[in-house]
C-alpha cells in the first residue's frame, strides 16, 4: 500500500510538472514581442510572428517570377520581309529576344534571311525588379533583318539589303499589370492559412527559446532536425502542391487574358533591295508606319484551343534611289489565327490572311512593291517545350527531403 502511494504521489507530482513546460499564451507574448522588436515591428503578439513568417516563407515558395507573366507567343519579328512567318504581323513584342532563319525562293534564286529581335528593356530593369521586368518587357522589341548569304551581289562593298522593325504595344504595360496584380492576390490568400500560423504558435509556445525558434524557421539554410531542436518538435513548413497548381493555372489564365489582346504601332524601314534581287533597279529606302490590332476569344481554360483576329493599317514611303522615283501607298492587312497552348511557355499556331499595298507607283510598280493583294498563311510549331518548376524549386521547407526541380 506505501509503495502504491508513492507511484501515485509521484504521478500527481509529474502532470503539474508537464502543464508547466508549455508557456501559456500571456507569458509567451511579451517574448515574442522582443523578437518582433527586433525585426522593427513595435506591437504584435506570437500570433503575429508566427503570421510573419509565414508571409516570408510563402513569398518565396509561391512568388511570381518575371517569366511567368511574360509573353509566351511572340516571335522574331520578320513582318515586311520576303521570310515572313506569319500571316498578319502583330505588335507584341517578345520577352527577351529572339531569332529565326528562314530559306526564301525569289527569282534571283534560293536566299536566306535571319531575323535578330531583342527587347531594349532587359537593358534598362534590374533582374530583382519583378514589377518593372513583368510590365516593361511587354512594351516594345527591335528586330534586325538581313540576308546570310551573298551579302554584296553586285560586289560593291555595301550588303544590298538590311530591314530594320519596331513594335511598340500600347496595352503591354497594363496587361503586365493584371498579371502581377492576379499573383499579388493570390499570394495574399496562401499567406493567410490559419492552419500553419496555428502551428507555429504552437511552437512558439513549447519552445526553450523562442528567438532561436523563430530564427530558425526564418532561415532559409536550416534543416529539418536544427528546426526541431530549436522549437521543441517538428513544424512542417512544406509546399503544398495542389495551392502551386492552383497558383500556376490563376496566373496561366491571367496571362492568356492579358495576350488576347494587343493595340500598337508597327515601324518597319528597308534599306536596299528587299526583293533579294528579284527585280532589277529594285534598291530603295522604304519606311512603314501603322498601327496594329488583335483580339482573341478565350475561355475559361487557358490550355483550350482559342480563334482570333488581326488586322493592321498604315502608310509607306518608298524611294527608289537608281531611278530617282518616290511615292507613298496605303498598306495593310487582315487575318485570322488558331492557336493551341502545348504547355504554360508554348504553343502551336495556324494563321492566314491577307495583306494588301496601293499607291500609284505607275510604271515603277514592280520595283516599288506597290498595288498588290496577297495571301499568305502559316504553320508555327515550338521545337522545344519548357517544363516548369516546382514550388520546391523555388525555397526550402523546414520538414522533409527536398527535391530538384528546374526550368527548361
């Protein structure tokens, strides 16, 4: 019977001794407010670091980078050239820069014309500067067009034919815009998931230090088993994969919303004969300048096969510097296009329709490329598909094996 009651003292003596490891909420607050202090935050509660750090760790498991709200169909832009690939040209630029070789059949013979675009604004935005990239990239392209082979024909020291183009898009910065705004919201709602501040309250709570707790989470370098040493016990900080997923399709649906439509002006200047010698006397200095226009009809799946139109309108000047004859014409073009998203960077694209110059040229037409309607069509297929990156690509968890993920 003594020794009966002495187990029993001895476990009413233990319970008091547990309850009290754990803090209770008043006496942990006053030291989470230390570490609050420390971070430049002047009020709050535990309740409120914990909410701090998971705004931090969130931002950088779900943040939007520049590439996810770029323009994803733009290509080197070849309008105005004998290697036109595309029906009708638009005004959207491309996000970086780009190139395409195309073999032209003229009467002269086999030609080919390479087309360098690049965007200026990678130049003048810094890499850490999201909000600037995203919208400044969408703005405007320089493309430089020229021939590859047999550069000086007439073996004058001068290459014949040199095209130069301009895209500028009126709507590029403000659908940039939406785009930041859609990851911007949903950011917000990751960030206020009751669940894990709960958890690290909790830890907060229990923990020997609740500075070393909450620096611990916090750092991007610790591991699993220092996290658990700091705060008394695991707390899981992991991605979840299916508000990623979620994440990935609101800003995929943005995107396409933002592309769908585009108003801008279109700048294109030939310098020599941009018949590849097909036509003699055909050297000129020509500037085109209009404005170009484009809607797409897209649904509620941004993956889904979508129909559109493009239309453009402008004038040009031509001079013809060996026989001394200039004149300006009415140019333009209609078209319509089908594209098919193949991933979240890429797509596949049919377009057809026509353009169209008139201006009174007389006997000098042909060497002027003035009064004529064409049409054209095209078949635009990526070579390669981009594989996007995980949310365990992007920042560390503080529970569990991490994975490799990237970025074709």
């Amino acid at each position: 019977m003594r020794r009966l009651i002495a187990w029993l003292g001895f476990v009413v003596v233990l319970v008091p001794g547990s309850a009290q490891a754990q803090r209770t909420e008043a006496q942990a607050n006053p030291l989470c407010l230390q570490v609050l202090q420390a971070r430049g935050i002047s009020t709050g509660t535990c309740r409120t670091l914990a909410t701090q750090i998971i705004d931090a760790v969130t931002e950088k498991l779900y943040r939007m980078e520049p590439r996810d709200a770029q323009n994803t169909g733009a290509r080197a832009a070849t309008g105005g050239a004998l290697s036109q690939s595309e029906a009708v040209p638009d005004a959207q630029p491309v996000a970086v820069g780009g190139a395409s070789v195309a073999a032209v059949g003229t009467d002269s013979g086999a030609r080919s014309i390479v087309a360098l675009t690049i965007n200026p604004a990678i130049f003048l935005t810094s890499p850490k500067d999201r909000e600037g990239i995203t919208r400044s990239t969408r703005i405007a392209d320089l493309t430089v067009l020229l021939p590859v082979d047999d550069l000086d024909r007439d073996k004058d020291g001068v290459v014949d034919y040199v095209g130069a183009r301009l895209r500028l898009n009126f709507t590029g910065a403000a659908s940039g815009r939406r785009i930041l705004d859609a990851g911007t919201a949903f950011l917000k709602t990751v960030q206020a998931q009751a669940d894990q501040v709960n958890e690290i309250h909790r830890a907060f709570l229990r923990a020997a230090d609740i500075t070393a707790c909450a620096e611990a989470l916090a750092d991007d370098e610790t591991d699993a088993g220092d996290v658990t040493q700091a705060c008394g016990g695991p707390v899981d900080l992991r991605a979840d994969p299916a508000l990623y997923r979620t994440m990935r399709d609101e800003i995929a649906a943005a995107r396409a919303e933002a592309d769908a439509r585009y108003f801008g002006l279109d700048l294109r200047a030939d310098f020599g004969d941009p018949t590849l010698g097909a036509v003699e006397h055909a050297s000129a200095t020509a500037i085109n300048a209009g404005f170009a226009w484009g809607r797409r009809l897209i649904g509620d799946d941004p993956l889904a096969t979508t129909a559109g139109i493009r239309a453009r309108a402008g004038l040009r000047y031509a001079h013809l510097r060996d026989l001394g004859n200039t004149s300006f014409a009415f140019d333009g073009g209609l078209g319509f296009e089908f594209r098919r998203p193949l991933d979240e960077s890429s797509e596949a694209v049919v377009s057809a329709g026509f353009e169209f110059r008139y201006g009174g040229a007389g006997e000098v037409e042909e060497e002027l490329q003035t009064n004529y309607t064409v049409f054209r069509a095209a078949i635009t297929i990526p070579f390669r598909l981009g594989a996007p990156a995980g949310p365990e690509s992007r920042a560390r968890h503080a529970v569990g094996d991490c994975g490799d993920g990237d970025r074709a």
